[in-house]
C-alpha cells in the first residue's frame, strides 16, 4: 500500500497544474479503498466505500464491488446501468460483463444481452461463436470472413470460430490471397506468412514472393523469379516495386522496365505503378521526374502529382514551370491557399507584372495567419496578422459542460494521478459534445491547465482563432531560463513542445520519444552527456525534458549555421538526414529549401514550428514577430565546418502531430 502511494505521488509531480499539492480527505479515503481491495480486505473497502457514496468517484467504487463478484450478481449490473446511463464506467461493465459469458459456456446469455453498440473485435467474434453455439451455424460462418480478411492478428477469441470456417465450405483460397496482401500492406509480415498456409499452387508462390519481395525488393531484379506462366506473380511485383521505391526509386524504375511487358498489367496497375515511381524520382529531384510525370495521363494528374511538379520546378528555379503547374493545379480543385504565394512570387522573379487575380488572392492570403500567410506579409512588408479570437461560448454553456459526470469525475481521477481513467472519461464526452459543448470543453480543458486536451477540443470544434487556448505558455519560467542558458529564443522552445507534444508532459510517441519535447531516450542520454548532468531523470519531468530538449535544439542550431528551419528539420528528421538533403541542393532561398524537403511530415513539421514561433514572440510580448532573421532567409548548400562526433551520432525520431494554424 505504501508503495502504491508513493507512485501516486510520483505521479502527481508530472500532472497538470488542476492537482492538488495535497490529496484531499475523500480523495484519501477513495485511494484507502481500493487498496483495501487489493490486499483483500473486502469488509474494509464495503465500509470506506459506503462512506463515499456521495462521493464523485463512487460509481468507480461500485463498479469494481460488482467485478469482485466476477459479475455473478445481475441485478446489481442491471441496477448499475440504469443509475448511470450512457457513462464511461457503464460501457466498460457491459464489455467486461459481455466477456464474462463465453467463459462460462453461457452462449443464450451473452446474446440476450448483446449490444452491437459495444463494438470490439473481441465481442464481435464472441458474438459469432455464440450464435453458432446455440444453432445458427450458417448465421455465423456466413459473418466470418470479414473478421479473418484483415491485415492484422485476431484476438485469442476468435481462434475458435476461425478453425470451424477455415474448413467449411464458406472459406475460399482468395479470402487467404487477399489477407496475404493486406497484412503486407501493414508490413505484418509474421501474419503475411501464416496467411500462405491455406493456399496452393499459383497464389502459393506467389504469396510467398510478395513475402520475399516485401524483405528483399532487390529480387525484382530477376525475372526468372517471376515466371509468367503464373499470373499472381504481377502482385508480387507491384508489392516489390512500392517496397523498393521508397528509398531507391531509380531502381524501381529500372525493375519496372524489365517487367513491365512480362505479365498483362491492366491499364490502372500501369498508371498506379508509374506515377508512384515517378513520385519517388520527384522526392529525390532526378533530372528525368518533372519530364516522366508529365507522361502520365491526364486523370493522373493528380493534386499530389502536380504540387510535386511544382516543388521540381521550385528546385531548379524554373519560375515559368512553378506558374504553368500551379495555374494547372488550380483548375482540379479550389487550390490551396499556399500556392498563392509561389503564383505571385514566380511572376516576379520573371520580372512580371502578375495579373490581377494573383495579387488578391496573395493580399488576402497576407491575412491569414499561416505559415505562407507569414511569409506573404514579410514580403508585403507588413505587420504579421495574428487574429485572437477566444471561443464563443456563453457561461451557461461553459457550466453545463464543466458539470457533467464525466468532466467531474476526469477532473478528480486526474487530482488523484488516475490519469489512463480520466482520459477514457473526457473522451467519452468529446464523443457526445456538438461544436459549442467542445469549445466549452476546450475551455474548461484550459483552465485545468490540462493544455493538450484544450488543443485537442477545439480543433475538433472547428476554432482556430483562440490563440490563448491554442498556443499556451505552460512552465514559462522553465523554458525561459532554458532559453537563457542556451542562448536561443523561448518563443522556438515553446513552439517544438507545442508541436512535438502539445504540452502533454506523459506524451509518448510510437517510436519511443517521450515528453514535452518528445526526446528519444538514447538521444537524451547522448545529450545529458554531452552536456554533464545525471541521464537517469525522468524523461517525463518537465524541468529535466526542458532542459535537455533546449540542449540537444542548441547543438542543432549552432550545426546548422544558426538556421531555425534547418535545426527545425534536425530536430524532426535527424541531423544525417538534412546534411543529405543540403548537400543535394545548390544554394537556395530558405523559403524555397523549406517547400522542397522530401519529407511531408517533416516539412509540415517545419513550417508549423516557424509561424507557432511567430506566435509565441507575439505572445510573449515581442512588438514585430517574424518569421524568419535576415541571416536566416538564404543558406549555402555545403557546410563550411564538419559536425563534431558527438553532433553527428545525435539523432532524434521524434514523431510530430500535424494540426493546422
């Protein structure tokens, strides 16, 4: 129990700034309660929790009573749904009462209560077992296929009904092809090959060179490994050929070329092919890739093939190209408002007048607050529009949300460090909240100081403009003596945590990077080193995040000639990454080097990190933000000084989520 408490409190440093320093009595009591029920005191926990009954967190209580019975107890359950309908707590008993039948062969039960509502893979292949079980055998078989022909692994549940179909007559060799490629797709190729088990024959071999192509695409460059006697091998090609496009697309094309003609591709494969290996030559900026996607035929030419025709000509500074494809662009769909700004800018760099419509639409795009929006009012030699407008809602509003039973009860889970609970509680409101109640919410979200969750509700609502809410200054001293002792600006260091983490002290990203400034754990260590402090603090404490987040930006910003947009990409990329792409360019204008970064994620990353800056040194009182220093608007395609070891061996991962300004 003491150790239970001394997680609580460990846990309770890293919250948001709602917790209380000191648990309150009936926090006390609540945390006193279920450790009586976890050291079996059950007479000790009925009479604690019968002291809370008034207690927010009661039905918490209550339902863990109900689950200590293993759910034998159905008018309690029964009782426990009416009392609180439609709740968090109430969704998670029905899942977990729904489980608790198969285990005990209750079949009729479980469809007597079912609820198709409750969906999970899980219950849903209980489901189909339970109807089986009880006499409709066609019923069930006939609603298998579309729980097997996916491209991941089942649940343990459905292991059984799964066996039945595999050997019945609804079961078809295709359903196993089709599952072949699917998992592949999501590079599970464990499940790929278990999948080749229930084929033969032609689909067998070939299911088993998309396997091999998938591991090893350099195959493809055999054609006796494809014999075109077997008309499933075209699959195992295209599946290669996107394997191998992705980091050697000149290879791709060249194993394309061998193939091509070998097998009868319909016309789409073709084109599908083509202009995805035509996208990776563009990726790259080969020679060749402006002149193949223009080959394609015209219902190709897609947004994504004409942008990349304009990032080409951007690259080779060809500015009547960048109006040739944008005006093209224009003409498949109410073109996004950024290409306005490469409209105006490549008539000047012809020395043209640009005709009317292009000028409009850049002034008004000088009013946006955005990235190019920025950058139109620099080049206009204006103010930079940052428009602040708080969410619209009334005080009744505000207090109906901030009184629902699931903001009151993620307000105190979150007091108490119950933080995974309060999560599924406020998402269970987002789930039932119009536009008003998630501006309300945002609000709410934001007077906790539970900043992620405010970002996140209103951009669901569809605000933008909320700039107190959007863009918060959480631990402004912390990040202001970081920026001091590193010698960079606070409003950049506030700008990557908003990016990287949108202030989520416990975020963690897939890839392992951890904290407000979503540092990869070897490359915290690296820098802890680097810099000589203690590498065995929490990533997850805010000050130490700070700390080492500030450091490791500094070394990237003094590799990277002292270039935000360089040391921005770094920092997203990996500093190997953007040395390459440095060292492919010629000298470019900065705004140019930004719109041409291979990278889509990190090239988004790096524009919203530059105009979230604009907004910090607004907000952080600068009178004229901007969104790039004179020093910073040209750079030189070679460094002039090799990166130490130490710079060189750092790399960070990190995976940024994407919002719009």
């Amino acid at each position: 129990m003491l150790l239970i408490r001394s997680l609580i409190v460990a846990i309770i440093m890293f919250l948001p700034t709602l917790v209380l320093a000191k648990l309150s009595h009936n926090q006390q009591t609540y945390i006193d309660a279920l450790d009586a029920l976890k050291d079996g005191q059950v007479e000790v926990f009925d009479k604690l929790s019968h002291s809370l009954s008034d207690y927010v967190l009661s039905p918490y209580l209550e339902y863990e009573r109900i689950k200590l019975n293993d759910y034998q107890d159905i008018e309690a359950i029964k009782a426990f749904i009416l009392k609180y309908p439609d709740q968090s707590i109430t969704h998670r008993l029905k899942v977990e009462w729904l489980s608790s039948f198969p285990k005990k062969e209750k079949w009729q039960a479980f469809l007597d209560n079912y609820d198709e509502n409750l969906y999970s893979r899980e219950l849903r292949c209980y489901y189909l077992r339970a109807l089986y079980k009880t006499g409709k055998q066609q019923a069930a078989l006939k609603q298998t296929k579309d729980m097997w022909v996916v491209g991941r692994s089942a649940p343990k549940a459905c292991d059984p009904i799964f066996k039945v179909w595999l050997t019945s007559s609804y079961f078809k060799s295709e359903y196993a092809y089709e599952r072949v490629k699917l998992a592949l797709a999501r590079r599970k190729t464990s499940l790929a090959s278990y999948s080749t088990n229930f084929l033969k024959g032609d689909q067998k071999q070939a299911a088993a060179m998309m396997i091999w192509a998938h591991k090893n695409p350099a195959i493809l460059s055999s054609t006796k490994r494809f014999p075109t006697a077997n008309p499933y091998m075209k699959d195992a090609i295209i599946h290669g050929l996107k394997r191998r496009v992705r980091k050697q697309p000149d290879a791709a094309l060249a194993y394309w070329k061998k193939h091509r003609n070998r097998f009868n591709f319909s016309p789409e494969e073709i084109h599908k092919v083509e202009q995805r290996i035509y996208l990776g030559l563009a990726r790259q900026y080969d020679k060749n890739a402006s002149k193949l996607l223009s080959s394609l035929r015209d219902e190709y030419n897609s947004e994504e093939v004409l942008e990349w025709q304009i990032r080409v000509s951007l690259r080779n500074r060809d500015w009547p190209s960048v109006v040739r494809w944008i005006e093209q662009l224009s003409q498949t769909k109410e073109m996004d408002s950024d290409w306005h700004y490469w409209h105006y800018k490549a008539y000047l760099k012809q020395d043209q007048e640009p005709p009317q419509i292009v000028k409009q639409n850049f002034t008004k795009l000088s009013k946006e607050r955005s990235y190019y929006g920025f950058l139109a009012s620099e080049m206009l030699g204006q103010s930079l529009t940052l428009t602040n407008i708080p969410v619209p809602i009334s005080q009744d509003m505000h207090l109906k949300v901030q009184n629902l039973p699931e903001i009151n009860r993620a307000k105190e889970l979150l007091a108490i460090g119950h933080r995974q609970q309060a999560h599924k509680e406020w998402q269970f409101a987002v789930n039932k909240l119009d536009q008003q109640g998630l501006m309300a919410l945002a609000r709410v979200a934001s007077d906790w100081g539970w900043h992620n969750r405010a970002i996140r509700a209103v951009i669901d609502a569809n605000h933008w403009n909320d700039l107190a809410i959007r863009f918060p200054t959480p631990y402004q001293s912390t990040f202001g003596k970081a920026a001091t002792k590193v010698e960079l600006p606070s409003s950049w260091l506030f700008a990557i945590a908003r990016q990287e983490s949108a202030f989520s002290e416990q975020a963690q990203s897939s890839a392992g990077a951890r904290g407000l400034m979503q540092l990869m754990p070897a490359t915290a260590r690296q820098t802890a080193r680097k810099i000589g402090i203690s590498s065995r603090s929490s990533l997850y404490d805010p000050d130490y995040n700070i700390r080492l987040g500030s450091s490791y930006l500094s070394m990237m910003h003094k590799r990277f000639k002292k270039n935000r947009a360089l040391a921005t990409a770094a920092y997203n990329a990996g500093p190997h990454r953007v040395d390459s792409w440095i060292k492919s360019s010629t000298a470019l204008p900065i705004d140019v080097w930004i719109e041409t970064i291979p990278y889509d994620e990190t090239r988004r990353y790096v524009k919203n990190v530059l105009a979230f800056d604009a907004i910090y040194q607004y907000k952080l009182g600068q009178k004229e933000p901007k969104l790039f220093y004179n020093h910073e608007k040209i750079y030189l395609g070679k460094h002039s000084r090799k990166a130490s070891n130490d710079e060189a061996d750092l790399d960070n991962k990190a995976i940024a989520s994407i919002d719009a300004l």
